[in-house]
C-alpha cells in the first residue's frame, strides 16, 4: 500500500528545506504551524542550530486562530519581531493546518512587506512534500530578490547550486569543493547556500556556468539560465575522473550545453546494484561507481521532485528526472515499492534507516543522509567528495 | 554593503525582575523559538512505556519526520511505523479509510504481532473531523487479539483544552480495563521516570500492606494490564493530574494527588495524607528530614555564592525549588519559566525576595535566540535550558524531578548538586540528546 512506512523514516520535509536553505542569509524564517515543527527542523533537519543563531521561528498558531482565520495576528507577530531584529528578509513557510484552512500565505506576505519594507516571501509548502520542493523555491525567491541583473560574465567562473546540510551534512564536502575549484583556476563567485557569503551571492549572475549539486538547485540553475543565459551542468563531482571532467566542461563556459551526469543509460547492464537517495547525489556516486568499477548502478530516487502547488506536476516530474536520472532509474517513494524493486538486489547503497526492507543476502552499504536519517549517523558521514578517488 | 546583523550577539531586555512578574501573563507571547535542550520526553518516548507495543503515527510528513527519527534515536524503528497524509486525502476525505487500510498493511508486514497499538492521529483529522470511533471499531473487528487505543499529536490544541502532554500522559493507561475486583494495589501514574526506591513515598508504600505498579516497572503488556486491578492510583506531577482523575473514575479506583514540591509542610502534608490511606503507623517513620537538610546545607557550603539559574524543565515545581533554595541562602539570580502555575509562591517569593536581582526570563520568547548567553559571572544551572541559556558546563542535568519525592528527593538534589559543581560536563553533547533516561543512539 502507497504512504506507508512500516519499517523506515520519511525525509525532510518541504517546510523544513525554507530553513535550511537560507539559514546563512540573514533573514528570518518563520513556519506557520502550531509547534513541533520547530523542533523536528532544528532538531534532525539542522546540524548548525547549536552553534550560530539564524532566525527560525514558528508563528504558534493555536485552534481558535486556525478556525477564526485571525491572519491578523499572524502579521502583527512577523511584524513586531521583524522590526526588532531587522533581517535582511523575511520567508513564511506554510504546513498542513494553514492549507486547510485557506490560508492565503503569499498575501500575508505582501502586507508584511508593505508594512515593514523588508522583502517578504511567502512559499506555499504545506508539510506534505520533500525538502526539495521548500528549498528550490526559498533559494528561488531569495535569487529573484538580491542577485544583481546587468552583471558581466567572469570567464571560467561557477556558482554551486542546491548546497544544503539536508544533502551534504556540515563535513566540509562544499568546502572541500570549493576548494578544489578555486585551486585549478576556476572562480567560484558563489554557492547557494552552505557555508556561504551573501555578499557574493548578490553577484551571481557573473558566473560562466552554473553546477547544481542536489534536486533542490535545478529550480534556480532554470532561473539562471533564463535570467542570466547561464549554462548549467548538474552532478557532484566524486573521483579524480569526475573532477576533471568537471573542469573541462566549466573550462566550456558558455558554449557547454552538456549535462554533467546522464551518460551511464548505453553502458547501462542490469547488474542489481541500487543506490538509493537524492537524485543528483546518488546519480554521481553511481557515475562514480561506472567509472572506478565499470559497474553501472540503478538509481532508485526516492525524494519526491514533484511539485504540486505550482501547478504542472507532469512536466516538472518530467524536467527534473531528465536532469537527474535516466531511463534505467527510477522514481519510487513508498517503501513497499521500494522494496519490491530491490529484493532481487546483489548491492544496496543506502541510508542505513533503509537496511530493514533491504534482502538479508544482499551487501548493503551505509551512505548516511541528513534528509533521511537526521543527525543519528552523522559522526558516520564521509566527505565523500574529498575521499573518493 | 548587507551586514549580517542576527549573527551578532544583542544584548536584549527579554528578562522580567522578580518584583514585576505577572503570573498571568509574565511575558509577551508571539513568534516563538525552541531552543536545542531535548531532554524533556515527547509523545514517543512516552508511548513506549506501554509494554510489547507498536506505534503508528498519522501525519503529514512533516510531522512524522520528528517522531520518527526519535523512535530512530530510541532504537526503536521495530516497533514503529507512520501513514503519510497527502493533499488526495484531504480533498477526497479518506482519510478513514488511509488510517484503517495503512494500519491493516503494517500489522500484516509485522512479523510478531504486538500486544497493542497506539495510533496517534493529528491536527488535520481534527480539523477534517475523523470519525475516530469507525477507525478503532473496524480494527479491533479485523484484530481481535490486538489493543487499540488512540492517541494524540496535535499541537494545535495545546493553548486550549488538554495539552498533548497532559493527554498522552492519560492515554497511556487508556489500554486498561476496569477490572471487577481490585487488589491491594497502588499505582503510581502519569511519570515517565522511575520513582526512586529510596523516596519517602515509595519506603511509605512498602511499609504498607499495598503493592506498588507503576508502568515504568512493566517490562510485559500483561504486567501493565495488573495495574487495572490496583485499588488507588497516585500522581504527583502536575501534568498528570487531569489524566488521574479520568483514569481513577474509568477503571473504578481511588484518586490520591501528591504534588510533588520542595516545601517541608507540603511534604509533610502529602506523606501523612497517604500513610492514612494506607493505614501505615508513621511515629517511627525515618522522613529523612534533618539528613536533607544537612546535605542541602553542604552544597551551600560548597557552592557559596555562586550565582544559580533554574528552568522548568528541570522540575514542575520550579519556584518551590527556587524558594527552597534562597530560604537556604543560595543566590537564585535567574529563572526560566514560560508559564507560572505556582502563582502563591510568585507572591510569596516577591514579598521576601523582591528586592533581590532575580530575574524570570521566558524560554520561547524569540528574544531568546539572540540574546547574548555569555555571562558575566560563573553561572551553575538547574535544568538543561538553564545551562544552555547561561552558557555554563556546571550543572545538574535531570529533567521532570528526575523521580525524586520528598525529603528524599531533596537530599537527591544536594547531592547531585555537589556533584555537578565539582564536575564540568559537556553542556553541547548532554542536552541535545532526547528524551533524557530513554535510549538514545546518538
């Protein structure tokens, strides 16, 4: 049966991917929802709660202003505190109770604007999708409203795209690449949005080309390439063999039109090895996988990519698995799905909370994600960019 | 150029001083904040105390991230199991039909059958009006060997009727049936901690001729169901008091509420109210009262001066602690607290004590994630928040009384308060972990 979790965890959802994606920005975020919300996020979905001290709060609604519709309130609240702490801007992310209710979060989000003068988001998450969905769309909004239009190109330069704690975790693997860009000639301008400087952010629009490294920077790689005529190429860079082929087609500039992952679907032979995870992440390592081994793993995505509240949930489905996969893979999010595409599986790569529904006489592989399992195997985690060869 | 201002630690007036609190409304309310001490038990900790149980929680996944990955930390993932709501369910109101189907599924995936099932549902089946009682019928129809009974995640109510915590704390004993004949049995109810063997009120029960339950004891679902046979049913924290009058009047037994405080006649009071009932000779009684005194007065000794901060997660009765604290010459400076129940030791403390430099500071207030927790003095906290609030590494790390009672539980603090001033712990690593005294993997 579809939406049942017997024996695993569920991933981080939309609400939680606002936060986490402009954590490092200087805003304020502020989740509509009565409690729970708040913890679960600076709980399991983010790892820098302790240490730094972004604004995340959550409005408190209680029964009788759900049933009432007292909006008001709601905007009273974000206003009273806005005026206080000043942010740079402010995003309101809905949950379930809000969208039954009808509440119109994106209106609310234009009066607080007008009444504080601080640009105001309000993202229609509704605590029923992944991560992905709340986190393109912050860094969507955040892009639309501070990076600077009529910016000139800088050759062979980059912005990283999609970077959060949720697919990366806090081990210095973003930092790593950077790094390691930086290191070979390539300019990165900037990187949304772990471990970054908004300053340069703003600044965006001035790089060659554009690397999306999770689902959640194909929205904003989309933008940039309408607003800007930015290339972009998508995949995260594991191995020596990848890195070079990731500065040879950055080293294209603007005339790359090849995407970074998909051309694993000729050499493709069912040999029952299966990643499962994010789509982007788990397609590199199976790239990774194809060049080290000359295996070729089946990707099994398993965090939704679909996107209902804007409307065309086909061709965004479509665009994405275009992107990230191929035709060898598969988009499977209920477990019992999952399992029964995996029970004749020799290898299993995985999130060490998938190991119940996995075949005892497969080898199963831990590849820990924030998304799926929080901070419980963290200490666990690998830089996996920096340690694969 | 953008500066990035909420980076910078403001030094904000959030605190109230003693003398101005309001115990009605002490602090502004609005956006709130949660601050990373996980201590405090939630609704799945809580539910696992049922023996041989399975849980299944109904949500948005949003919702459901929270609780499962704190069955994760638990080690608990065997016994644990979620049904994700979807926007379809909310149009098409099935949401019956998602809760009866998806639990069928998951019992008939289960390779050992559990004894019982609690299924927590939440705010959307109370706004889309779930008709609870066809779910539960058709279930126990389809398993009669299998226990059902409904529990609770909705947030959305916990500014009006029965909070979550005072209704899991009464659901939890929901599993019971009223038995026709009792026993001479004592329950101790409403506690996620063990009581402590050697408090005055557990020495008072075994010196009667009654038998102590209490579920933290159970380690078999047929262990927990005795306790339908006991006679009275005790509680002694606040949030378990609504749940004990509704539980006593369900399976016919006797209600007996000892609030758990700090004060000597209190105590006093509450012991000798519960040695009548159970009929025990008390003049010989040891109460341990000099012995707690003379510990207590050892910490001071040790402590000194030391500047003290208490939050509530560390006891229900908070002022009552702080007033046992400054009577014995301690130097209370700040306390956390986001609502006051104990608003006759408010007034009483403010009469004795309102001259001091005693602060009250909320804990939810987002002020709070921004005021600067760098202290100007060396601060020793009671409680996880307190610790994370004032910075400090010297502090007792116990939530909910920690299962203290009584004289008993006074001496217990004492001691653990040398103890943790003498030794420095890490505040980062201790308070982010859940549901302190359960499992936890991290």
């Amino acid at each position: 049966m579809k939406q049942i979790q017997t024996f695993t965890s569920t991933y981080t959802a939309d609400v939680s991917g606002v936060p986490s994606a402009l954590y490092e920005l200087g805003g304020m975020s502020i989740m509509h929802d009565a409690s729970g919300c708040n913890s679960t996020y600076n709980t399991h979905d983010e790892p820098r709660w302790y240490d730094s001290k972004s604004l995340v709060f959550i409005t408190g609604l209680s029964e009788m202003e759900a049933i009432m519709g007292d909006d008001q309130k709601l905007v009273d609240d974000i206003v009273k505190v806005a005026k206080k702490l000043k942010p740079r801007f402010i995003a309101i992310a809905g949950t379930p109770i809000p969208m039954i209710t009808g509440c119109d979060i994106e209106a609310n989000a234009k009066v607080i604007e007008l009444a504080t003068g601080i640009p105001t988001f309000g993202i229609n998450t509704n605590g029923m999708h992944s991560y992905v969905e709340g986190a393109s769309e912050a860094l969507l909004h955040f892009a639309k409203a501070f990076v600077k239009k009529n910016v000139s190109k800088v050759k062979n330069s980059i912005n990283i795209l999609g970077a959060t704690p949720i697919d990366f975790s806090i081990n210095g693997q973003i930092e790593y690449l950077t790094s390691f860009l930086e290191n070979n000639g390539v300019k990165v301008i900037s990187n949304f949005a772990l471990s970054c400087d908004v300053d340069k952010m703003i600044l965006a629009g001035s790089a060659s080309v554009n690397l999306v490294v999770s689902s959640v920077g194909i929205k904003l790689a989309e933008y940039f390439q309408k607003e800007f005529n930015t290339p972009y190429i998508v995949g995260v860079p594991y191995g020596d063999r990848m890195k070079k082929d990731l500065l040879d087609k950055t080293k294209k500039g603007e005339n790359t039109s090849e995407v970074f992952l998909s051309d694993l679907s000729k050499s493709y032979k069912d040999e029952k090895i299966h990643i499962i995870g994010e789509s982007v992440t788990s397609k590199s390592l199976a790239k990774y996988i194809y060049y080290r081994y000359g295996l070729t793993p089946k990707v099994i995505s398993a965090v939704e990519l679909g996107n209902t509240y804007h409307g065309d949930i086909v061709k965004d489905l479509k665009v994405r698995n275009e992107v990230a996969l191929e035709k060898q893979d598969m988009y499977i999010e209920d477990e019992d799905e999952i399992r029964d595409t995996i029970k004749n599986a020799k290898v299993v790569i995985a999130d060490p909370l998938y190991k119940p529904i996995v075949p005892d006489n497969a080898i199963f592989i831990n590849n820990p994600h924030e998304g799926f399992s929080g901070r419980l195997y963290r200490k666990q985690m690998i830089n996996l960019i920096k340690e694969l060869k | 150029m953008l500066k990035a201002l909420h980076e910078q630690n403001q030094s904000v007036t959030v605190g109230v001083k003693l003398k101005d609190v309001n115990a009605d409304a002490p602090f502004d309310t609005g956006l709130e904040y949660g601050c990373p001490a996980r201590g405090m038990w939630n609704i799945v900790h809580t539910g696992f105390l049922v023996p041989e149980c399975h849980e299944i929680f109904v949500c948005a996944s949003n919702c459901l991230r929270g609780v499962v990955l704190t069955a994760a930390e638990m080690g608990t993932m065997g016994q644990f199991s979620t049904i994700t709501i979807r926007e379809n369910n909310v149009l098409d109101g099935n949401m019956e039909e998602l809760l009866i189907e998806g639990t069928t599924s998951i019992i008939n995936k289960l390779k050992k059958k559990p004894k019982a099932i609690l299924i927590y549902t939440s705010c959307i089946h109370h706004f889309m009006a779930l008709d609870l009682e066809l779910c539960y019928k058709t279930l126990r129809k389809r398993f009669p060997r299998i226990k059902f009974t409904d529990c609770y995640m909705n947030p959305i109510m916990r500014k009006s009727g029965m909070t979550p915590d005072e209704l899991m704390r009464r659901q939890l004993y929901s599993l019971l049936d009223t038995a026709s004949k009792k026993d001479n049995g004592i329950n101790i109810i409403g506690n996620n901690l063990t009581t402590d063997d050697s408090s005055d009120l557990i020495r008072l029960i075994k010196k009667s001729k009654y038998k102590l339950r209490d579920i933290t004891y159970c380690k078999t679902f047929a262990e927990y169901e005795e306790m339908s046979k006991s006679k009275y049913n005790i509680a002694y924290l606040g949030t378990a008091k609504k749940g004990l009058y509704d539980i006593s009047k369900k399976l016919i037994q006797e209600p007996i509420f000892l609030p758990i405080s700090y004060d000597a006649e209190i105590i006093m009071d509450n012991l000798k109210r519960l040695a009548n009932i159970l009929n025990v000779d008390i003049s010989n009684f040891d109460f341990k009262t000099s012995e707690a005194m003379s510990k207590l007065k050892e910490a001071k000794e040790i402590i000194g001066d030391t500047a003290i901060a208490i939050d509530y997660t560390f006891t229900p009765a908070t002022l009552s602690l702080a007033r046992l604290l400054l009577d014995n010459g301690f130097n209370v400076k700040k306390i956390y607290i986001d609502t006051i129940s104990e608003k006759e030791i408010l007034e009483d403390l403010k009469e004795r004590y309102g001259n001091r430099e005693i602060v009250f500071y909320p804990t939810v207030n987002v002020m709070m994630r921004v005021n600067d927790r760098r202290q100007k003095e060396k601060y020793f906290a009671l409680g996880q928040k307190s610790a994370y609030f004032t910075d400090t590494r010297y502090f007792v790390n116990e939530v909910e009384g920690g299962g203290h009672y009584g004289f008993d539980g006074i001496k217990k603090l004492a001691e653990n308060m040398i103890d943790a001033y003498k030794n420095e712990k890490d505040t980062a690593l201790l308070i982010q972990e859940k549901g302190l005294g359960c499992n936890c993997l991290l």
